[in-house]
C-alpha cells in the first residue's frame, strides 16, 4: 500500500509512475450463457471474432513487462471466463508469482478441476472470486446458466480442500513468535461474488451460510450492472430493495456467527431507497454502457 501511495504522490508532482495495478481481460470468451451478459449479447449477434484476440506469446511479453516496469498487482477477470485457456491462464498467473508480485482472479468457477485448484493453491496465488448468484441451483442457474451451480460450487470446493490440505501451515508454537513477521493467512483468499437481483433479493441469508458451506471466506454483494433487456428484467423494485435490506441485516448477523466476512456494494447501504435504487439503475446502465465497450464480467 505504501507503494502505491508513493506512486500517487509522484504523479501528483508530475513525475511518471509505472502502473501498480494491471487487469487482464484474457478472453472474451465463455463457456457459459448468463442471459444479462454483454458477452452473450455479443457472441448471439456474431459480433466477436476470437481469432483477434492477443497470442500467448502476446500475454507472456505482457506480463514480463509489467515485471519490468514494477507492477505490484494484476487482476485477472472477463471480457469471458479467463480460464477457458486453462494452460495460459495458470501460466501467466506462476510468472506473476514467480516474481512476488499480487495476483487476483475472477472466475465462474466452473473450469476449477483438481489440477487447477491444486496448481493455483501451489503457487500461493493471493485471491479468488468464484461467482455465484443463488443459493441452490434453481435461483442460480435461472439467473446464470443451466448446469452452472453444480459446476461452480464444485470448482469452489476443489480449491477450498487443495488450500486445507496445502496451504501454508505454521506450527502452532512459532506462530505467536512469527506471525507479526510473516503473513501465514491462508491463500488463497475465497470469495463467493454475488450479483444482488430480483431473483436472489430473498436469498442473501441462504447465501452466506453456502459461502461457509463451501468453505470460503468471504461473501461480496455486488450490484446489478444493465446491459440488455435480460438486465432491466433482474432489477429490483423498490419493495424488493426493502426486502432486501432487512434480509441483508439477518445475514450480516448469519456471516458473524458462521465466521464470514460479508461485504455490499454502497448502493444499498443510503437510507433514501428511491434515490437509491434509481441511482443504482442508472449507475447499472453506465457501468453496462462502458462495459460493452471492453469491459469486465464475472
Ligand atoms: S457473466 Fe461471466 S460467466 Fe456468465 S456468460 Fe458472462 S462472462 Fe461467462
């Protein structure tokens, strides 16, 4: 963090600065077929050509370089589903590592086999996000894709196992000694991503006990961005932002039992709904708007 502040404050004096932090969109590519996403929109209008996208080679100069430059962080998220090239993906992600570099990676979790959840806990990876939108899978695959939650909740529990069985494991005695020295937080991090909506507004309890269930850390309430008509369907009403809020209170107190952390976006936090929820639309449709200009899902 004291790096990136030093950064700031030398491009405040007009020096240049290298990026702390660089997103990949690897792929616009998916495996899936989520109905809200611009890269289905997309890819039904014949719009992608897959054979433009950057070369392997391509991404591994990419990375170098930002090796070179002094890059501290890389997210790796959509455009698709980034490990569709699985064998790319984990490569890119051991040259971040290899060079101590933090490295964060979106994903539907449905492409998490064995091998990859074991690679990805080997190589101390510092954060995944799996994105689930419903407790069960009727709510998850009606928002998402049919035979998604079966998949996703699966490649959930790989790495959750891998990372029991082969994360970092101080012994007890040295960890009192050690632990102000040594950061032994087990990695990586997990993170259930829930896009908050119509369909789930009622679910959010459900949600927090299957991210303990899964064995994850935390859970992250996330707002709707609009990209077509799939969208404007998914969004809330107001009585569902009211239903919604109370439901969020009940799961705070469910993630502080169970041991979760529970996070949600800001626009569901201010006391005047109305405003909020059409801020929240409007905001939706704008991050929607940029986003299908080149931007990121999950
Ligand atoms: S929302 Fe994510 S998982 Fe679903 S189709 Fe789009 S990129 Fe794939």
């Amino acid at each position: 963090m004291d790096e990136l502040f030093k950064r700031i404050a030398r491009w405040g004096q007009g020096k240049t600065e290298p990026p702390y932090t660089v997103q990949l969109h690897l792929t616009n590519n998916c495996n899936l077929s989520c109905g809200f996403c611009p890269t289905v929109s997309l890819k039904n209008e014949n719009e992608v050509d897959y054979s433009e996208e950057l070369s392997r080679e391509k991404w591994i100069d990419l990375v170098e370089e930002g090796e070179r430059l002094g890059v501290e962080e890389w997210h790796i998220c959509g455009g698709g589903e980034p490990l569709i090239d699985k064998e790319l993906a984990l490569d890119l992600m051991e040259r971040i590592k290899s060079y101590g570099a933090r490295g964060e990676l979106v994903t539907n979790g449905t492409l998490i086999d064995d091998r990859t959840a074991k690679k990805i806990v080997k190589m101390n990876w510092d954060h995944v996000s799996v994105s689930i939108d419903g407790p069960d899978k009727e709510t998850n695959d009606g928002i998402r894709s049919q035979g998604s939650f079966e998949k996703a909740v699966n490649g959930a529990e790989n790495l959750s196992r891998y990372r029991k069985g082969d994360g970092p494991q101080p012994l007890p005695s040295l960890l009192f000694l050690t632990s102000t020295v040594f950061d032994f937080t087990l990695k990586p991090n997990l993170a259930v991503e829930t896009v908050l909506c119509s369909e789930n507004h009622d679910k959010v309890v459900d949600m927090v006990r299957l991210t303990s269930d899964i064995g994850f850390d935390e859970i992250r309430f996330n707002t709707l961005n609009i990209w077509n008509e799939v969208g404007e369907k998914l969004a809330m009403d107001i009585s569902e932002v009211h239903t919604l809020k109370k439901e969020l209170k009940k799961a705070g107190e469910v993630a502080k039992e169970v041991g979760v952390g529970m996070s949600v976006a800001d626009n569901f936090k201010a006391e005047d709904l109305k405003e909020n929820i059409d801020t929240a639309r409007e905001m939706g449709r704008l991050v929607g708007l940029l986003n299908s200009l080149g931007g990121e899902n999950g």
